[in-house]
C-alpha cells in the first residue's frame, strides 16, 4: 500500500503537519455544552472587551508556507486564511483581528470541537 503512494514534497510536507499537531492519545477536547450559533459566536468574538478566539490549552496548531493544521488534521490553505498564523504563533487572536467569512465558518467550527473558545481572555 506504501508504495502506492507517491511521495512528492505536498505530501510529506502535509504528514509532518498532521502528524506534529496530533494531541497526545491520552489528550480529549471539551465541546461547549452551551454551543454558540454561528451568528452568536461571530458577535462574541469580536466583542471589544470580551472578544477574540483562544485555542483550547490541549490544542495544537501548526502551519507551514501553505497549510494550517489543528489537532492533527489539515484545516486550511494558509493564504485564504492568513489570521490563523497568528493564532497559531500567539494562540489567541483579539477581537479586532481581521477575520473573512470564511475564516469565521472555520473557527466556529473547530470551537464546536473544544478546540478553541470565544473570548481570549476566558480561561477554560
């Protein structure tokens, strides 16, 4: 089956991401028992005093020149979601990061998962 596979710089480059940013076995995340409608999470976090995204403690963000991984899974391309570099390198971002659409339907999803929170400054 290994030899099937073709070994070219992308798929190397996405295994060492997955693979760095897996949490370790014993590692499980919390999903909110109060989850927040995307609407709800959007208003929440970019609230001036009590906004911004924070990954969860557990979690585990890299990215390399094209890709952001989170838990052991590829999450986005890096150019259509620059912001999450930041996020990545701080482990927060402030409520007046710049955050597109898109970029919001990706965290919202990944904080339905436990893997980060509305309000950077909260503690989990």
């Amino acid at each position: 089956m290994l030899k099937a596979v073709r070994w070219d710089r992308a798929v190397v480059d996405r295994f060492i991401g997955c693979m760095l940013s897996e949490p370790k076995p014993n590692v499980f995340l919390d999903a909110p028992s109060n989850p927040l409608s995307r609407p709800e999470f959007a208003r929440r976090v970019r609230h001036p005093a009590q906004g911004g995204v924070r990954l969860d403690r557990r979690s585990r963000m890299l990215y390399d020149s094209t890709h952001v991984y989170l838990n052991g899974a590829p999450l986005a391309t890096l150019g259509e979601h620059p912001c999450l570099a930041s996020l990545a390198d701080r482990r927060l971002l402030p409520p007046d990061a710049p955050l597109a659409a898109a970029t919001l339907r990706l965290i919202h999803e990944a904080y339905l998962s436990g893997a980060l929170h509305a309000g950077a400054n909260r503690e989990s």
